[in-house]
C-alpha cells in the first residue's frame, strides 16, 4: 500500500482527492492537514466521506509528512513552494495541484503569481504532470507540477493539430468555460450562488494565469512561438469545463481531422475521441477522469472546432493527479480511475 | 459472474443501473432492451458509458432474457407487469424498479395506478425490496418490487420511531422535496429547464402514488393504522430527496431520539445516522447508495422532526436494486456499492 | 415628489429597493450610502442600474440623511438601532428592512440576536409593517419594522385560518423553503455556488430567528399561545420562498377553507388566493410584490396545507418596503409596485 | 390606446410579450390565440399574469384578429406565413417573432428550414426589425421580421468593427451561449431539466440557423461577404445569452475600439457600451431590454473580443418586438421598456 499524505484538505481539490483515494485499491491515506481545521475530523467537514476517511484534520507538521510515501499539495497558490523543498530532501515525493512549479520560467512565474517564488531550482526540476505528453518523465519525477483545470482541456484539444502542422499557431483561439468549483472553496462575494446563478459572464479577458502555462506547454510542438486568444468564463453550474478551441486551417489539411485526433489518442486510457459530429457534454466526464473531445469543421470552411470537456476537479486536478500518483508508483496508470461519470 | 439484463435502458434509472452494474466486479451485463431504440449503442444514448458497456439497445426477446440469472425493469408503471410471469416460469429473477409489485391489495393497486393488474397473484408473491425491513425474505424472493424513491426516504425516516412507539402514529406529516429526475426521461412541458428550473413547488397534494406504499410499509410497525400527510415538492436540482418528517411524541418519550435512530440503524451498511444537531445536505449521498438521517426536537417541543436523505436515483432507485440483487445473489451486501458522495 | 434615501445600498435588499424606486413615479432617490463603497458609482456594482440610478455611494452622513422624507434601512441587523434615533428626532420616517424594530419585548431580541438594544424603547414605538394586518398603525408611524421574509409567507398563510378559529393553535408547522439570496450578499462559504447549488438541507431547525417574529403575530389571534415548530431550508436557486403550512383542523371546520381564504384577503390587492387545487409556484412572484396561496386539504383528513410562496426579495423584503412607504405617504398603495412576475 | 392581438401565447415569448405589454401604457391586450389551449384563461396556464390579463385564450379567427392595430406572431416557424398575407390585406400591422420573414432569399430561407414558403413575396417586403439598423424603415412597416435572439447579440457586436472597417471580415467567430428558454416550450427530452441542467454543451456546430440571418444582416457593411464561424451552447440556465465575438484587427486598428463602440451607440436608448475592461453579466439584463457590450484586445494583440449580453427573450424577442411596434406606431420608443433587470 502506497501512504499518500495530503496537505490542504479543505478546498475542493482536497475532498475531490478523498474521494478518490479512498475507492483507489492501492493507497491508505494516512494524513490530512488544514492548519484552520486541525482536531475536526474530516467526515464531519465532508460528509460524503462517512465510512469512507475517518482521519482528524492534523497540523501540516514535516516529520510527520515524511512518513508518507507520496504527498499531495492541495493548497492554494504560494504555499507548496515553502515546504516542498523539504520534504523532496527527505525522499518524499510531491504532486503539486496548484501552480507553483507549473511554469518554467522564474519571471514568467513572477509576473503571473505577483509574489517572488520561494525555490526557483525546482521549476526546472519539476515534471509538468499532462500524462498524455510527459509519461515517462513522470515516471521517475520527484516533484510533479499537476496542469492547471483550463490548461489541460485546452492543451489536449490543440496538441493533436499543432503536432500534425495542420494549424496555423498563430490563430489561435480557445473560448472556454468552467464551473464555478474551479474558483475554490473561499470566502468571497462573487463566487456566491446569488452572483453566479442563473447568469453566465467572461472574465479576466485581459490575462488569465494558465495563458503562459498553455503555451509553455504548446510551444514545443510548433515551429513559431504559438499565439493564443484565451477567454475564460463562468457557467453557472458547480463541475466541468468545456474548451471551445478554433484555429485556422492550412489549406487542405483538413481531410483527416477525425483520423488526426483518433490516432492521437488511440493509446490513451483518459482522452475519448467521439464520433464525427458529437458535440461531448460536460455531465458526461462528471466525476470521471477523462477528456472528451470532438472535432469539427463548419461549413467545410477553414476554421477548424475542437470541443473538449473535463470535470475541472477530476481530469482538471484530482483524478490527473492520481494518474500521475500511478505512474509515479509503476502502479496501471488507471487503478481507482475506472469511474463512469454521474449522468444525469 | 452474475448475468444480468436490464429491461428498459432509456430512462434515468436505466442508465443509473449501468453505471453501478459497470463497476460492479461481479455482475456481467447481457442485454439492454428498448423497443424503441434498438441497435443504437447504449453508449451513444449516453456516453458516461463509453469504454463501458459495448451493448447496444436490443428488443426485449424473452427467450434471450432468460438467459439471464436477474432481470432488472427499468420501466414505466404497467410495463413490467405484463413480461414478469413468463419470466419468473423461466427461472429469472426479477427485481422490478416500477410500481408495478409494491402494493399488497389489488383494489388499492388499481385504484392508484388507473389500470387493472396484469398479474394480481404476484402481489402478494412479491418481496417488497426495503433491506433494512425485509431483508431475509429479499434473499430467497423470486420477484423483488424495489420502493419508491420518497417511500425509501419516508419509511427509513419513520421505522424507528414508530418501532419504539414514541409517536403518536396518526400524527404523521412528510414534507418531501424531490430533484427532477424523479419525474423520469420523458418529452413533457412540466419537467423542462423552462419550467422546473430557480422556481420550486409542490405538486400531488391531493394525493400521491408513493402514499399507499408509505402507509403499507408504516402500519405493520403501529398498534393502529397510521395517518400520514404526505406533500411533495420539486426541486430545482436534479439528484436527491430530502424529507422533512414531523410526528408528534407522547409524553417524556423524547429522552432517547438519537438514540433509538442509532440503535435501529447501527448494522446498517446504507444508512447513516448523524450526530446531534446534524443537518443532511443532499449532497453528500449524490451518487451512494446511502440514506443519511438526523433528527431534531425543536425547543425541547412535543414534536419530533426527522430530516432524510437519499440520492433517488441510487438508494431510491437503481443503487437499492443493486443492493437487492446482492442479498437475492449470496453476495457480500455491499458489493459495487462502496462509493462515494460527489460533493460538490 | 417624496425623497428617499437608502443605508446600506450594496446589499440584495439595496440592489432590490433600487430597482423598485427607480421605476416608481412619485420617488425620487436622494442618496444611496455604504462605507465600504463610498465614492464608488452604485451602477458600477450593479449594473442592471445604469441609466437608472446615477449616483455614488456616500458615508451615511446624519445631516444628509435628515434631507430626506424616508430613510430605508438595508443594513445588517444591528446597525440600524444606532442611528435611528437621531433621524427620528429630525423628523425623518424610517423603514427598517433588518430586524432591529421587529419584535415589541426587549428581553426576547436580545435573546435572539445576542446583543443588547440600542434603542428599546423604540421597540414598542415601531409598528410591524405587514399591511395586512396593520394598514391604520402604518399610515401614521414615524418607524417601521419591515417584516421578515419567511414571517411575511407564514403569518399570511396561517392568519386566515387562525381569525376563524378553525385549526388547533398548538398544532402549527411551517416547513419553509428559501432561496440563497435570503442570506444576503455577504462573502461566506456557507453560501458560495459550490456549497448551495444542486443541494438540498434543512438548516436552524433548532431555532431561527424569524419564530419569535412569527409567534408573535399570531399570538394575538388566538385564543390560547401559539405553538409553532418551524423548519427553514435552503433551495438551490436564488430567489423565492415557499412556505408549506401545516395545521390540525377542528372537526366540521374545514368545510368552506378556500371560501376563508378568500374572503380574508379579498380586498388586499397583495395577496392573491389561487383556485382550489392550486400548486403555487415560486416563480409565478419572481420580482413581484405578491404572495400567492392554496389551501389543500389532503384526503379529507384534519390536516389543512397551506401553499404560500413569495419572492423574498420584494413582498419579503424590498417590494413590501415600498408598500409601507406608500402608505405612509399617502400614495395609492400600488403605486410603482404593478410589476408583473418574470416567469419563467 | 393599440389595440394588439398575440397570435400564438402559450410559449415563452407569448408570456413574455404578455408581460410587458401589461405594464405598457399605451396598449390594450384585444386577444390572445392558441389552437391547443382555447378557452382556457390565460393567467391559469400563466399566474404570473394574475390580476393583469383577464382573457382567455382564443381561436386564431381572422376577423377578430383584424380589428387589433398590431398584431404579434409568438408562433413557431412556419406558422406565421400561413395567415399574415390575409392580415396584411385587412390593414393589420404585423411583427413576426418567428423566423418566416428574417431571410430576404427564398431559397436560402427554404434551405434552412426546409419547408416551402408559403408567401416568398413578402420576403422582400417585410422590414428586419433591428431598430439600431434599420429604425426608419421599421416606421413606416407593414410587416417586421423581429430578429432571431443570438442574431440580435451578435449583430449588435459586430456592427461597429464592420462600419468602422477595422476588422478583417473573413476573420469572424461568434463563441454564443444561450439559456434554455431559447428553445421554447415544447415537450422535448433534449430540454429537460435533466438533460441540461449542470451541464453544458455545444450544439448545431455543423450550422444554425441564425447563421444565414447574421450574415445577411452583416454582408452589407463590408466590402467582402463576411466569413462568420458560428458555434451556439446550450447554458444549464433559463434566461440570457452571451455572445463572445472575435476578429482579426487590421493593422494599428485597435486604438480607438472603445470609442468606436460608444460613437456607434451613444443615441441608442438599447444598447449599452461598459466601460473599457468590462465583463458584463447576463444577469444585469434578465427581464430588460437592453444589450450591454464590452471590447477588449488580449495582452495588446491583433485580436478584437467583443462581450454582448441580452435577455433572449427582451432584447432578443419580445423586448424587441414592443420595441418595433412603439417606431411602427409612433411612440416614444422606450414606451413601456424603462424596466431594470433583475439582478439578483
């Protein structure tokens, strides 16, 4: 059994990760840290969890962390970065769900997070963990950066066409859209149910942060550095992401658009190609670890159309997370992840 | 393995089926029928199910039902009614999802469901499939009538009390409120997004299917009949039920309520008492196939309020036949039943 | 032209009372004031205002305030209290929609609301503001406690039946269901999308505050103290409260309920009793000032059900805040209040 | 006072013109039709309506039809061109909110709703009733084609880049969601509550038939024929749409998009520019008729987004449509429409 130890179990990543690990045949969990929350047993703050993780929240304390074979940042932004350095030097291995290691670039980083980054080196240490490009290095990496929620969907749509060359990279755009669980379990005026029900509206159109994670992560597989319109939205629901992705076709290259992405994917247990002319539904990867995608071509014009959904706290954060847990630890990379989304 | 077929496979609790039935470890799944939609694959209906059932629709041939060891109904009220004969002749066992087995009285059945009974000698023959009540009658029965999703949650919320005889058992109220996948998968104005959707009403107070079963089940537990207000609700959601239970104490009799619950219900793998003061959330059982309960005394008064609940889909429905086929199997009770709440 | 001004303008209650003076005829808004946002433009935060309210927040100044004909309260309960006075002694009229006025003893507030009166002997001074029950006193008053929003749906669906001495005083139950937005706009977890949508939970059955308020008006039609057991809920949507009343029939009264209904509210142009039979729906009152009823009387049993839905922001709060001012001022009681519900 | 007939109320534009024709000043309500529904009274299939239209639902007679001023198609497509030539002839004025007469090609308006015309002559005829485009000539109409509601939006978004000839016209993507209500009333499985409720999804990418009517309507601004992708959603809400437009800026165009916006709508009593950095909600338009707009140009590039919200049933049907009836008739044009959304 592989002991996991998670640390910032109070947000949405944290239970979603609970969730997971405990169904998941492999792994005991032996801890579950909340600095806020230490002493309250974590069923009492989740109750799904009843029967199921019958651990207090403890103080986020290193020897004790040390213990664990494998640990999970589930914490918000800023704060990984303080103690993984440690925790690597005592043979832990760490899976960061935040954003701390997902940029290479030290001013990159910087510019986006707005604070100075507590232990440079490992930006280029860490594993980007998108297991449908990195697998082997995940396997052997000691600290994985788990992508950001509108990051993956966005990356798996578009890395089928960049690596085929059928795309103009400078014409890119992704329109998409997520639940409202992707803005975490904070205290704030505007993720309340009165601000986000029954309305739909755009935001941060002038920068998002996972822009410089997604074309760090697409630039490899273009020829010239990519350009990406990035719109993100807020749908007024709790789970999913749909990444509405458009980019210009060179001339001809769309006659196997289907077959492109088939082949892509074929080797893919979490990425779902559909058949020409679905239209994939968020509430079908509802609790589930997997992409769907869909590609089209409207009016046989030159603008080709990718829809891809994820759960943002599955496929988006916890259950890759877990994916790459199983790589990291040789175990099949879909123990614990063989889970039919929740439809209706 | 276990060889099961589903009968009517279009519907909510048909596809509700298949995902537990996918991820059970001893089930194989032989046959989804509808008539109407024969040779579509199932996972084209619904693709949560891709990567796991490979079936397509098919017509409900007897012959080929018989193949299998349990056949579930998934279907409307009056549909199962007319197959079920032939089959229990053949050897199958039945659990039936509808309405169609759960009263005891002809006259009471067809003076609620509108239609005369195909089968009249099966009601008395059937096993009405509560676990919590019937459980070592479930395990030999031929024919399974599964409850009613409010039935499960008002009966489990009632069972207690009345067993201890701490209520006045003609003083029984249940305010029930239901997501709209309750109402089924069918083309009708009154269940559209349109409709249903940020508005909330009762509906059948004048009298509602789910009552005569609530009452059959109560009064086996009561010196003298029981009286039971019963309103509906609809929610604008659409997985759960919550009941809100009102009965009136006799006398001093409110000494032990957390207690009695927790007594009744401690072997109980499904059902789950909460602390003191606890309030259910329906979220906590989306997707398990659990029914969680608490109950209240308001200002030390001399009513007693229980609140319950289920998601209806799952211990209301699809999960609770699950649970049934694995005491009617000999399988250990929880089988494929070990999941946890989606939440959020 | 009557002068208003509103303390507190950023919260639902604000937001609501401006959308309702800004299309009423005889009302000119003097000043919106908020500490936290002075200086910012009031359409800035809510932009369904623009082009109908122009002006920027201000600090609550006495000086200014004491320009105005009528100052509404939209503050938190328990700030009112401190500057009422004072605005009373410059001959101000006041409307409290918090719940600082609302109850006439002293002793039972400060239990409820746990601190101690600023003002108490205001408390006897303030005249309830349910026209319904006391049109005369609010013609005259200098200070009136808007009701709260579930006291406004109970005591109008139990008030009929209590004046005709038809149901048991001691066998009272609301079961009352809320949208979030009956919370306020206040950031808290407890609230945010992620924790409310698609989700279901009774809440304060131990206590609320709203039972003291409502006991309190019915107390005085009835013959012996009322006992009330009052169960809240919080719906997943945003507007609307139904409140689903239960009460013991005494024998041989139920026989002309929807004729007491009737003639009860038939000259109130607020309260609109629907047909026999009717499910009143929330939304039928979403954005009106209205409250819509049934009366059931389930299987010709004793217990009558009343069905009462308004929408909490307007007859529960804002809209029945400008009914007051209406009639304190002389006005047509509708005037800038026949706004038709916005269904769907 | 107009007198008005509604051909066609029982969907979601019929209540809503029955809404605010109610509170508008200048309007008496002669009839309201349906086929299905005659006899019935309007405000029970509507309560909403109680107490502000009296009427029942009548037979589609053309003679009594005939004695209203104006009346308003709230049919489905294909129904209205059956009967406005014969109305036209006995000097009615009639506005359409279908899409019989949006198209000015017969054999474009026959490819997409691949039905006959019954009446192609007055194709050319009737007046698309965009009163920002086409104010003058919606005057003097006999017959006004009111807009489609994601036509509306995403004209309105569009128009000032067209005019201003800043963008490159083949470079168009319209990114538009829509609440449900857009699809109407009808019983159908696709629009149920728990088929679209929590989720989300593309639909039509292949084609819709807005496409043809928002092409037709942006050809004559440019100098080439437009080349528009367009790709609709289905949002897990019931009222607004948000169009998110794209397009590619001519070189060094981008400077003065904020004030090209305001210029191009600064006497438009309908349409709202947001000031620069905006996001604007659906929300802040539910129940107006008003589309607000915000433009934006990502990290400074070369691609314009433009954010347009409407209520699909104001702004982009029945709104509009009490819009072209008070320029058909002469009224001040906001007669009626000074109405602030609701928000919350």
């Amino acid at each position: 059994m592989i002991k996991v130890g998670i640390v910032g179990g109070t947000g949405y990543t944290g239970v979603e990760l609970l969730r997971l690990l405990a169904m998941h045949s492999e792994v005991r969990v032996q801890m579950v840290t909340s600095r806020g929350e230490a002493g309250i047993k974590v069923a009492d703050m989740f109750p799904n969890l009843r029967g199921f993780i019958d651990l207090p929240f403890t103080e986020p304390e290193p020897e004790q962390l040390a213990k664990c074979d494998v640990v999970f940042f589930a914490t918000p932004n800023g704060t990984a970065m303080q103690s993984v350095p440690d925790l690597l030097k005592m043979g832990v291995r760490v899976i960061d769900l935040a954003a701390d290691f997902r940029l290479k670039e030290t001013a990159t980083w910087e510019e986006w997070y707005k604070v100075k980054h507590a232990c440079p080196d490992l930006l280029t240490d860490a594993v980007y963990g998108l297991p449908e490009v990195n697998r082997t290095a995940i396997a052997t990496a000691r600290l994985v950066a788990n992508p950001g929620c509108y990051a993956t969907a966005v990356q798996l749509g578009f890395i089928p066409l960049l690596e085929a060359g059928v795309v103009d990279p400078k014409s890119l755009i992704a329109d998409v859209k997520s639940g409202v669980s992707g803005a975490g379990r904070k205290a704030e005026v505007g993720t309340l149910m009165g601000e986000t029900g029954e309305s739909f509206k755009a935001y941060n159109v002038a920068g998002h942060r996972h822009l410089p994670e997604i074309i760090q992560g697409l630039n490899p597989l273009s020829p010239v550095p990519v350009q990406l319109t990035f719109v993100p939205h807020l749908l007024p629901m709790i789970r999913g992401i749909h990444a509405t992705l458009y980019a210009t076709l060179y001339e001809d290259s769309a006659l196997h658009l289907q077959n492109i992405f088939e082949q892509r994917y074929k080797d893919e247990p979490f990425v779902d190609v559909l058949p020409a002319g679905s239209h994939p539904e968020t509430r079908s990867v509802r609790g589930a670890n997997v992409c769907r995608i869909a590609v089209h071509r409207p009016q046989g014009g030159n603008v080709v159309v990718v829809l891809a959904v994820i759960d943002n706290l599955v496929k988006g954060a916890a259950g890759q997370a877990v994916q790459n847990m199983n790589i990291m630890c040789g175990l099949a990379e879909s123990t614990g992840l063989k889970i039919v989304g929740l439809l209706p």
